[in-house]
C-alpha cells in the first residue's frame, strides 16, 4: 500500500509538499474548500515547480464551486506542469457546500460533474448549460495538457458506490467507513484504485494521548467529526450511548453559543487547522482523540496499515498538523 499525505493549503503547503516527496511519500492531496483555503489549483502549481516525481492530487472537487468547463482547464493546466502527476477526487462536499450554508450535492449533480469532467479531459465535447451548445478544451498551441487526470469519486453510500463503478477512475473516502472499509470495498468492486484519508499523528510510546502535541495535531480532525453531527443530526442515529449523548450536548450547544445567521461561518473557523471553539476544545479526550484519528504509537500505525492493506486500499492519504514538517518527519520514519 502507498503511504500519501493530506493538506490544507496555506502559504506554507508547497515547501511542505516539496519536502514529502523528499521523505519519500507517495502523493500530495489537498482540499479545495475555497472559503477556508488558499486556491487549491495555484497551490500544486507552485509545488509542481518545486518537485518532480510525488503525485500530486485534488481532494476533493465539488459540483457548483466552478463550471467544468473552468476545472477541466484547471485540471489541464496542472498536468502540464506536472505530467503524469495529476489526479483528482470529485464528491458531493462538506465545508467546500457548508460554508456557503448549503447542503451537499445531490447525487445527480455529483454524475454531471464526473461525467463531464471526464469527458473533456478526454478531449470529448459536453453541453456547458443545460440544454446548451457543445463545449471542448480548444487550448492554442502551447496552452495543452500532458497526460491523463484521472478522476476519482468519493463515496459513501450505496448510489454513490454504483457510480463510482460506472464512471470513476478510482474511490476516495474516509478512513471509518461504517461499517469497515471492507465492505466499501466489496460495494464499488475489485478492481477501482481505492484512497483513504484520515489526519493522525505518531504518539510516543509514553505519550498521552490528550498531550498537549496531541490535541494541536490531530484536535482539529476530532472536531470535524462533532462538526458534522451539527451540520448533519441524521448521523447521530445510531452511535454508542456514551458518545451520542456528548454529541447530543455539543450539537446543542453550538446551536445555542453560535449566531443563527453566520453559524456556516463560525462553525468552521480553522477547519482541519487550528481550535477555535471552546466546544471543540473540551471534547479532546483521549478516547475521541483515539477513535477519531489515525493515532497510534509508530507499530501500531503500521500494524493498521496493514489492515487497510489487506482491506483492499491502495493508497492511505494522512493529514498531518502542528508542526507539519517535524510531524511528516515522524510519519516518513513509521510508515515508509
């Protein structure tokens, strides 16, 4: 299995993709949440300057935030600077929808947008409106691509893992699938390249698990996971008794704290980057730091690696935090 790194991209991120494809890591993703980060696109141009062999992908692109018409050139433009690097992952959003105060897409817009994407990066023609003329890359000499993007979908549930087979060149998702990743695996089929991502840190053999190094590195990840049952209450359903009822009281009190109008604001400031809600700060136990990251001293990292391996994934995709070159260090000296 490969071992990827995860980023949010700030000013920093190309000097820190530069220096994991030193330490030997397979791909740089990072997010495309326009409202959080820096533009993904002019992020891996710079890292495409700056490095010639790491992969480097966009994770993950969401139906509505451009035309495909402007990603497919996007995408395109990335490839000749990198050829052969490029791949990207399309999905129905989170904070690239929440924080404009929208929902996640529905699943036939997310099929346009794969469909469409693929299509022109194929050098085939699409309707740019519905309804509309046919649309192609036409780029002038010396504006082309170089090589194939391929296009992944990140996926879910069960419509969504039958789209994945029928047009995807791959399968992105999160590291706890319910369920098990297992069984996504068995949903989309044998043989689509399959990425996991998770934020997770090397915790030294004596280190607590809420230590202080802990909760900046991988804090920020924990709190995603309480963020999504306020965004989302369906998805308490179900949970354990012990943790509903802290999600239950943590949904509550960002009803009640945050501002009903700008709560897709405040809800999400520093997203997978730093703590900024004291909410978000005391549900940093060590059993939620635990079971809401990819944590662990350096053996066990690797021992659930090979889990994931043996899981049918490809590739696993970690976000690190804090001090990101000291921590990709630290991941390099476990997992490679």
């Amino acid at each position: 299995m490969r071992i990827s790194v995860f980023f949010a991209p700030v000013a920093a991120t190309p000097e820190h993709i530069r220096l994991a494809e030193d330490l030997g890591f397979h791909r740089a993703w990072c997010y495309d949440s326009p409202l959080l980060y820096h533009d993904v696109f002019a992020t891996l141009a710079r890292a495409a300057d700056r490095t010639s062999r790491i992969g480097l992908g966009v994770g993950v692109l969401v139906p509505g935030l451009r035309a495909p018409v402007v990603t497919a050139s996007s995408l395109s433009t990335l490839s000749a600077l990198a050829p052969g690097r490029v791949v990207a992952a399309v999905g129905a959003g989170f904070t690239g929808r929440f924080t404009l105060a929208l929902e996640p897409v529905r699943l036939r817009e997310l099929e346009r947008e794969v469909r469409e994407l693929r299509t022109l990066l194929a050098g085939g023609e699409v309707p740019h409106t519905e309804g509309g003329a046919p649309v192609r890359l036409i780029p002038v000499p010396g504006a082309e691509g170089a090589g194939e993007v391929p296009v992944y979908v990140s996926c879910r549930g069960v419509r969504a893992q039958a789209l994945a087979r029928r047009l995807g060149d791959g399968v992105m998702t999160g590291i706890f699938y319910p369920g098990g990743l297992g069984l996504l695996r068995e949903g989309v089929g044998p043989d689509l390249p399959l990425t996991v991502h998770a934020a997770g840190a090397v915790r030294d053999d004596d280190e607590p698990w809420d230590s202080p190094r802990l909760r900046e590195v991988v804090g920020p990840m924990v709190a995603v996971a309480f963020h999504m049952f306020a965004e989302q209450p369906w998805r308490l359903e179900g949970l354990d008794p012990a943790l509903r009822a802290t999600a239950d009281a943590y949904v509550a009190r960002v009803a009640r704290d945050l501002d009903p109008e700008r709560r897709h604001q405040q809800l999400h400031l520093g997203h997978l980057v730093r703590l900024e809600l004291e909410a978000d700060r005391e549900i940093l136990t060590p059993e939620h730091i635990g079971r809401f990251s990819f944590t662990g001293t350096a053996a066990e990292l690797r021992a659930r690696a090979e889990g994931l391996a043996g899981d049918g994934v490809q590739e696993l995709a970690v976000q690190p935090g804090g001090d990101i070159p000291a921590e990709l260090r630290r991941l390099a000296a476990a997992l490679l």
